[in-house]
C-alpha cells in the first residue's frame, strides 16, 4: 500500500522537484543567476500539461523553499528553546504552507485551460510575479526568494529602479517562457526577443537615475558580535554596551557612527541608570544612530533607531515580524510567548510615513532588520532621503546561508532607490553598498569588528520611487486581461 503511491511519481514529477531544490543557488551566497531563468522554465514547460499542475508545483515549492529557507529551524532549536523534533515539525509546516501558497496555486491557476503559446507569454509570467506579490503581504508578508533577488547581479538588474524587484521577477519569469517556447518551435522570434530583453537591461543598467549630492560621509558601522544567547542577559548588558562604547571611540573621525537593531538591550530611558557617563561618552564629535528599544508613555515599546548628536530624532520598527516581535492572535495565542522565551517579544508597529531622520547634517531613510525585504516600505521615505540606513541582527539565524540572502535583499533596496545603503548588523554581515547595488566593503560574520568607510548621498528619483509597485502591477493586469481574451482587445 505504502509503495502504491511511490509508483505513480514519474520523471516529471522528479524534474519538478529538483528544479526547485536548485533554484536557491540562484541566490546568495551562490548567486548563479542564470539557474533561475532555467529552473522556472523547466516548470513551466511541465504545466504545459494540465494533468498534476498542483501537485508538481508543490514539489517545485518543497524543493526551492526547502533548500532555501529551512534555516528557519535555527531560531526555533537554538533560540526558541523548542525541541530538535519540534522544530522539524515547524520548519516543515513553514515550508508545506508557503509552497501551497505559491508554486501549488501557481500551478493550479495557470491550467484550468489548456495553455496556449500566447498564455505561455502573457499568464505565466505575469501571474507567477503577481502570486510573488501576494506573498508580500499575506499573513503579514515573506516575500523571501523572490526570484528578482536572484538577479541582482545579472544585466536584468537594469529593471529595478524603473519596476522594482517585482518587475525584475516579471522579466525573469518572461526569460523562462521564451525559453520554453524556443525549446517547443524552434523559432528565431523569440531568440530575439529574448536577446532584446537582456540587451535592453544591460542598456538600462547603464542610466544614473540619481545625483551625488556634497561630500561623502566618513562612516564607522560598528558589529559588536554579541552571542544571541547572551545579548538580554542582564548580567552580560553591560559588557554589551561597554563594547560598542570602546569600539566607537576608537572613531572620532567619523561623521556617524552607527549601531546595529537593539545593541544597547535596555529601554532608552533606562541607559542613564546602568551607565551615568553613557551620553558624555559618545559627545566627542560623530553623530551617532543606535538601535535601542524605546518605551513610552502607556506602556508601548518599539524596536528602534535613536539619533544622538548634532539634530536628535527616532525611528519605530513598522513592519514587525510575527511570533519574533509580536503574537498574532494575542488572545488566542499569547501562550507562545511562554513557550518560545522570546524577549521583548510584544512590540508595538511604529506609525506609517515617518520622517527620515536628519545626522550629519543628511536625511537618513532608517529601516530595522525585516523591514528591508519589503521595498514599498523603503520608498517610504523617498525622495526626502539622502541615505538608507538599514541596523540588524542575524544572529537568530547562525551560520547559515540566510545573512548572505538578507545581504542580496539589502542590496536590491539600494539599486531601486538610487542610494548608498549602510547596513549595520550584530554579527554580520555589515555592509556599505553603493547605488548600484554593489557592494563597496563588507564584514565577515561572527567577527568583532568597525567596518570604515565612506557614504556618498543622493538625491532625486527613480521611477520605481515615483510609481512604486504600480507600476508593474498594472502591467502584469493587463497581460492577464489579454491572456482572458485577446481578441477582444485587437479588435478595438
């Protein structure tokens, strides 16, 4: 009985299966962009038969999201407390429910007809990207290995500041359909075509969106390499904090110096208590960007950035992350917090477009840890912002290829926005990445280290500053509308 089930998977099924387990090497820290373009094709011509649509993209999906995120276990076991079996049981369910939500319904929705070669151009794509999309923000968002990340290293990343990550998914995904359709008829159009897609994102990757404005900024990005274990036990909180004191002195040439998410693990108005000296110890000249948590009147905390130095000001953590930073379902489900020993594991959400922060004498669009996956978010505070600033701590995910992949998103931000990036974060990898998305210095993890370097801002827009996700959304409609009946429109 139990080998019954085994006889009905055939080789497409295993084809479907391994081009998803090798999309994450599209990604950091492998980034052989091309993988991408050919895993997606290998799907898509599987779905050219309806039969087991649903299922072979759930297979597609076990793989790529297997291989790719299952570091999740690594905060649940080491972190969470949770046992070694718990946490297979809750990695598992991760990876099951996204690849329901994406690949399985993917599959799903695309054959209900037969596909055509025009739906083969127009619905592939197009509704791949928009389901990449409703990842973004269902259940609160985990837009992680969205195939645009993957390409940004390759001529496609000319795309990005005129359609945004999504629209470098879209393309991508479009790339795969020619393929597809190559491999089928055999044609020279669609070699053309997609030469011409390629060609014209080399082209793109050449425009400057953006103008350097004054002189670059000396900036020091302090990594303190705080143990996770550690990093809230009251005992070590001062050992903490005399750490990034002493590594910052060490950098009074510095115009800003910048902490990573929550390196001082007190409450802001607490610091006084634990340490008297604390603000006169950091008055010797840098503006300084801290992250700290910040509890206010009522009793609300947020996860934040406080500004210290020449112009005072805050940033509140938007974007929280669930079960990490706050429980969904409080009522129902508050009982977890017991269970996953989390601190500082109720957070309230910082309000909507709050203003960028002004140190050394820039406007400075802040963002803590998460936030940056979600581009929307980043352009939030654009044009204002001269320079993105985004503090974090991977430490929650070890030594694992997630701080690589988070690096990759971090500079994706970068290249839609037309600004140098400073990435601070706990144990790495900090960063410095210009506006083209490349990276111009970085740090090794898990090392105690200043990373020095210098930060040139900018100003003006991108398109995908000015229309956003738009953009891209309302092309990706219109291809759906043509793939329904595009007879309907020719005749018009």
């Amino acid at each position: 009985m139990t080998f019954s089930f085994l006889k009905k998977i055939n080789l497409g099924d295993c084809l479907a299966l391994g081009a998803g387990s090798l999309m994450p090497l599209a990604f950091a820290p492998y980034s052989i962009f091309p993988i991408a373009v050919l895993s997606i094709a290998v799907l898509f011509f599987l779905w050219q038969t309806p039969q087991r649509a649903f299922w072979r993209g759930f297979l597609y999906g076990l793989g790529m999201f297997g291989v790719g995120i299952s570091w999740v276990h690594v905060s649940f076991y080491q972190f969470g407390g949770i046992p070694w079996v718990g946490t297979i049981i809750l990695t598992a369910a991760f990876v099951v429910g996204w690849s329901v939500v994406h690949p399985a319904l993917l599959g799903y929705l695309l054959t209900r007809s037969k596909p055509t070669p025009l739906t083969l151009f127009l619905w592939f794509p197009a509704i791949w990207t928009l389901i990449e999309w409703q990842r973004s923000w269902l259940l609160t968002g985990f837009p992680w290995l969205s195939v645009g990340y993957s390409q940004i290293d390759s001529p496609l990343n000319g795309f990005a500041p005129l359609l945004g990550m999504y629209g470098v998914t879209w393309i991508t995904a479009l790339s795969a359909s020619l393929l597809v359709y190559i491999y089928q008829t055999k044609k020279i159009v669609p070699f053309v075509m997609l030469i011409g897609l390629w060609g014209s994102g080399w082209l793109l990757s050449g425009i400057s969106w953006t103008t350097p404005i004054g002189t670059p900024l000396k900036v020091a990005l302090v990594q303190g390499n705080v143990p996770q274990d550690f990093k809230w036990n009251s005992d070590y909180r001062l050992v903490s904090i005399q750490r990034y004191l002493k590594l910052s002195k060490e950098h009074r040439d510095a115009d800003i110096i910048i902490w990573p998410e929550t390196a001082v693990p007190l409450f802001f108005h607490k610091i006084q208590k634990y340490v008297p000296d604390f603000f006169e110890q950091l008055s010797y000249g840098p503006d300084f960007l801290i992250g700290v948590p910040v509890l206010e009147k009522g009793g609300k905390y947020f996860n934040g950035v406080v500004s210290i130095g020449s112009k005072p000001g805050m940033y509140y953590k938007q974007h929280l992350v669930p079960f990490g930073e706050y429980i969904p379902l409080q009522s129902l489900l508050g009982s977890l917090l017991k269970m996953f020993e989390i601190p500082m594991s109720e957070f309230s959400a910082g309000g909507a477009q709050q203003i960028p922060i002004s140190s050394a004498g820039h406007n400075i669009g802040v963002s803590i840890c998460y936030e940056d996956v979600f581009g929307s978010l980043i352009r939030q505070s654009l044009p204002t912002a001269h320079l993105l600033v985004n503090v974090s701590n991977d430490a929650w995910f070890g030594d694992s290829i997630a701080p690589h992949q988070h690096l990759e998103i971090a500079r994706m931000r970068a290249l839609e926005s037309g600004r140098y990036l400073l990435r601070t974060t706990n144990t790495g990898i900090s960063a410095v990445i210009n506006e083209k998305g490349k990276v111009i210095e970085k740090t090794p993890q898990s090392q105690l280290i200043t990373l020095r370097s210098t930060a040139q801002s900018y100003q003006g827009s991108t398109p995908y500053v000015r229309f956003g996700d738009g953009l891209v959304l309302s092309l990706l409609v219109l291809c759906v509308l043509l793939g329904v009946r595009p007879w309907k429109f020719l005749k018009k």
